[in-house]
C-alpha cells in the first residue's frame, strides 16, 4: 500500500506526496537504531500536502483494494516538545529524538508529532535512572534501541544493527562517497 501511494505521487496521478517519514528525514549512524526504534512502523507513515490529498490517498487505496496505509498532512499534524526541567542535566541524557534528525523545516510538525516527546539515553541503566526521577511520564529509547515505555514497562533485547532503514541509507551514501572518491582517483592516474 505504501509503495502503491509513493508510485501514484511520482507519477503525478496523486500530487501532494511528500514520501514516507523515512525518506523525509536523515540521521547520523551512532543514532540511527535508537530513531529507527522510536519510530517503528511509523517509519512507512506516509507524509503528505494536506488533508485533501490523504483523503484521495485513501480512497486510491479502498478502490483498487491496495491495503492500509498511514497518511501525515503536513496541514494537520503537529507536534510538541517534551518539556522537563533539568533532563538535559541528568547524566546518560543524550538528547530528544527530535533533535537528531535532519529535515527540511516544512516537516517541522510531522517530526515533532513522531519524536519531540521521546528522549534518547546512553544505556539502559542511566535511561533506567532518568525515568525514574521523571516518574515514567515519557518514552527512554537507548542509543543501542532499548525502550523504557511511559508508565514503565520495558522492551529489549538483541537487535540487528545492519537491517535498519537508517543504517542501510547511510552505507549506500558511505559507499557513494568512495565510489565517488576512486572515480576521481582513477581519473588522476589516467591522466598520468
């Protein structure tokens, strides 16, 4: 369903299609599993103009029996930033997710919506400290994609750190770069 809608945006028989959050943000790699954590499905969220499109979105989908798919309108979502006293103080605190990707402003809202209320923490055990002394209110997701849930439950556990979308997108722009890099190199002892 969601590869149907960003084909239909392409190629312009539904106008308004932004992409998914996934290709709409960009992170560095050390953060990458802790944001490809905090977003989980959201990730294939697609982002949109406004209502209008979505709406056409969806029913694209119910007619051609194409799935479910998640729409963003950039017009409607809107998000806040957690706001605690001090967290940025307390030791193992990184930073709020929101804060680690790069994105262009118009999906300031979207962005917010998704990651503006989930902080980032070095480990488990200092994430472990932080929501306690902040009573659970919020989600705590470790740098190596541990997640202390709002209320206190947590999910952990091993995770594959090369199969993540973030990741795989960084190590084609790495691979790029020195394909780049030995193209021009190449060049040089061409001309020698």
């Amino acid at each position: 369903s969601v590869r149907q809608i960003v084909k239909a945006g392409k190629s312009g028989q539904l106008r308004g299609v932004k992409g998914t959050v996934a290709q709409i943000i960009s992170v560095d790699s050390k953060y990458s599993l802790a944001i490809e954590t905090a977003l989980g499905g959201a990730m294939q969220n697609i982002v949109v103009d406004n209502e209008e499109t979505a709406k056409r979105g969806i029913r694209i989908l119910k007619e051609t029996n194409g799935g479910r798919a998640t729409f963003l309108p950039i017009t409607s979502v809107k998000g806040s930033e957690l706001n605690v006293n001090g967290i940025d103080m307390m030791e193992g605190y990184v930073a709020l997710a929101s804060e680690l990707v790069k994105y262009d402003n118009e999906y300031n809202g979207i962005v917010l919506s998704l990651l503006g209320r989930i902080v980032i923490a070095e480990n488990i055990d200092l994430a472990t400290n932080i929501a306690k002394k902040c009573g659970y209110k919020f989600r705590i997701i470790t740098l190596d994609g541990q997640v202390i849930n709002a209320g206190g439950s947590f999910t952990g556990g091993s995770a594959q750190k090369s199969a993540g979308i973030f990741t795989r997108k960084n190590e084609i722009e790495k691979i790029e770069n020195e394909i780049n890099q030995l193209s021009a190199q190449r060049g040089e002892l061409d001309r020698k």
